[in-house]
C-alpha cells in the first residue's frame, strides 16, 4: 500500500509539472491572446521536460521493484 501510495504521489506530481510547464510555454509565446514573456517560454519546456523524466523514473521504478 505504500508502494502504491508513493507512485500514485510521483504520478501526481510529474502529471502537474507537465501541465504547469506547458501552460507557461502557451502563455509565454502569447498563443493565449496575452502578452508575451520570452522568459516563461523558455522556463515552460524546461518544468514539462522535468515532469517527464519523473514520468519516466517512476515508471521504471514500478516496473521493476
């Protein structure tokens, strides 16, 4: 169960990374009728990239523990 809790936890966690970083990406290049902000577009790609290699760590992990 704990195992379970921890992984339900990181998934979570790498799912809202991934979502928050491509929100910023959109935002940032102003697709959303706002201003633009070069800055939070490049931070955007950055937070998803990490939420995928937490996607791909956890993943793993499951997969072999």
């Amino acid at each position: 169960m704990k195992g379970l809790l921890a992984f339900v936890a990181k998934a979570l966690l790498a799912a809202t990374l991934v979502v928050i970083g491509a929100w910023l990406t959109y935002y940032g290049l102003g697709a959303g009728g706002g201003g633009t902000s070069r800055s939070w577009a490049t931070f955007g790609p950055l937070l998803a990239g990490l939420g995928v290699a937490l996607v791909i760590v956890t993943v793993n992990g499951r997969r072999n523990g």
